[in-house]
C-alpha cells in the first residue's frame, strides 16, 4: 500500500519563523509523517532535534522518511501536553525552537480503520494513540444526551446539538452505535433538510466534537502552553498550528497570559503581583496559508498559526 502524499501546512512560514541555528537544539512536538521535521533537520549541522508523537504508527512512519537525518534526530513515543517533562527526563535543559502542529495527520483522516473519517465506514475509535483506552464508541454509546449535546455545541459549534444528540440517544437504545456510516445516517437523520444542502458535510462538526473529546485534545493543549515554553531558550520560538477557533483561541489566550498577565490596576506605578513575562508575541494576529499553499493543499484552508519568542 502506497504511503499517504503528505504536504506539510505552513512549511515556509514555519522554517522563517523558527529562525534554525545549524548548532541548535530543536524540537517537533507533533511529528506525524515528519514533513515539518525533515525541513528542521535538513538545516542542522551539529544541531539536534527531539521529535515527538503519540501514534506510534507515525513515528514508525517517519522515522523511515527522516532515515537521511538519523545521527540528529530522537524520536520519542509521548503527548505533547508532557512536553516539558519529557525534555527533564532526557536531560535536556532547553531547546531553541519548538513546533506544534495540532490538526489530525492523513494517515489518520485517510486510513478508514483510524474511525477519524466521515466518508467511510469503520468502527468507532478516533484514537490518536490506539494504546489508550477510551474511544468514540464508548463516548457515543455511553455519555448522556446532555453531555453529548455540550460537546457537539462547544467543540463543534453545531447548530442543531440537541437535535444530533437525542437521535443518538433514541438510536442507541434499539442497538449500539458501532460504525462511522451508522453515527453519519444518524446525525443527517436529526438535520433539517436545508443544512443537509450546505457545502460542509452534515457530519463534520460532530466528529470534530467527538475527536476533540475522545483525546482531551484541548486539555492537552492547555497543558503544554501551561508548561512547554518554560523550557524554551532566550530567543527561542514557539510555533502552534491550530486547525478550529476553539484551539486558536486557546493559543491566544495562553500566549496572552505569558505575555499581558499582570493582574495589577493600570494605575499602579509598579507591578505588585508578581507577574513576569515569559514572552512574546512575533504574530499579533494568526499567519494564514498564501492562495498558493491552498491550491495544492485544500486541508490547510482552516490552519491558523502563532509564533511566540522567549524572553
């Protein structure tokens, strides 16, 4: 079976806003099929870089594409939110630039058996690491209509949540949900007929909700802006990739908080609240990908990305 093409978002921009050092130490937090990493790579002389993923599928993956690079690269199995720790843990005291790219991967959109996709069939998974226990079915035959409807509302901001989470409730007890194409006839069973007509599949906002759930990803998001940049140089970059306003938001904020956090009244002539700054914002507002990107890229249509420098 042919390897998934991969083309990496925000490639040019990313390399730009990373400023790589041939001597520096690096680090991808997100690695999928190494597109991002091979770039960083292909820049260092002496330099090293610290290649994360919680698939394991990926880095057997790239590891084969990144195979020219292997005397600078260490790959490990780990989430991104235990950034900060895993560097501890490998001695290292602090890197010069570090990536996140938060959308889901292709093989994991592309291979039906991943349960990431609305266009085939396959069991209810949507496991980023398949180790873990928790999955899309248990979430979809086991949370209650109130819970369902939440995190269709708030992490796909859809509009008829209710509606999709009383059909699954209603389908679930004749029988368990157990394929993607079933959990699909139920979301467009709770549609009204003119959103069945919209451009964007009736199911996309659901899955998105379920996947988000089902891998704490905006928990692990958090995390790693609570943590991760602790462990960047002076000068260092952040970059973070970002796919739904809900995690672009997230980034926002955490930079914000890292940067404007002081909590003192404006007319206060010094800070009393012991707020330091930790950065600061290269991007005001997010980097968006060129028409050209777009054109051989159609996923990359929604990628946001921010880029931050230790101070």
């Amino acid at each position: 079976m042919a390897e998934p093409k991969h083309i990496p978002v925000l490639l040019d921009e990313c390399i730009e806003y990373l400023k790589i050092r041939p001597e520096g130490t690096y680090l991808d937090g997100t690695l999928g099929l190494g597109g991002h990493s091979s770039h960083i790579a292909s820049r260092l002389s002496t330099g090293r870089l610290i290649c994360l993923d919680r698939d394991p599928a990926a880095l057997e993956r790239a590891a084969q594409v990144l195979a020219p690079y292997r005397d600078k690269i260490q790959f490990i199995h780990g989430n991104f939110s235990e950034t900060a720790a895993i560097l501890d843990s490998l001695g290292v005291d602090g890197v010069d630039g570090m990536l996140f790219d938060l959308g889901v991967s292709s093989p994991q959109l592309d291979e039906a058996q991943r349960g990431f996709s609305y266009k085939s069939d396959a069991p209810l998974d949507m496991r980023m690491d398949q180790s873990a226990g928790f999955t899309a079915y248990e979430l979809v035959n086991g949370w209650s209509q109130e819970k369902l409807s939440r995190i269709f509302f708030e992490y796909g901001e859809e509009r008829y949540a209710r509606r999709v989470a009383a059909a699954i409730v209603a389908a679930r007890e004749r029988r368990p949900v157990e394929t993607t194409l079933e959990l699909v006839e139920i979301i467009k069973s709770a549609m009204p007929a003119p959103a069945l007509r919209e451009k964007q599949h009736p199911a996309k906002r659901c899955f998105q909700a379920i996947r988000i759930a089902v891998n704490d990803e905006l928990g692990e998001v958090r995390t790693m802006l609570e943590t991760a940049p602790d462990k960047l140089r002076p000068g260092g970059r952040l970059c973070v990739i970002s796919f739904h306003s809900l995690e672009d938001r997230i980034v926002k904020n955490g930079i914000a908080a890292r940067e404007n956090g002081c909590t003192c009244p404006r007319e206060a002539p010094v800070c009393t609240c012991g707020f330091v700054q930790t950065l600061r914002s290269v991007t005001r507002k997010p980097v968006l990908p060129e028409p050209e990107e777009l054109a051989r890229n159609p996923r990359a249509r929604s990628a946001k990305l921010r880029v931050a420098e230790r101070v």
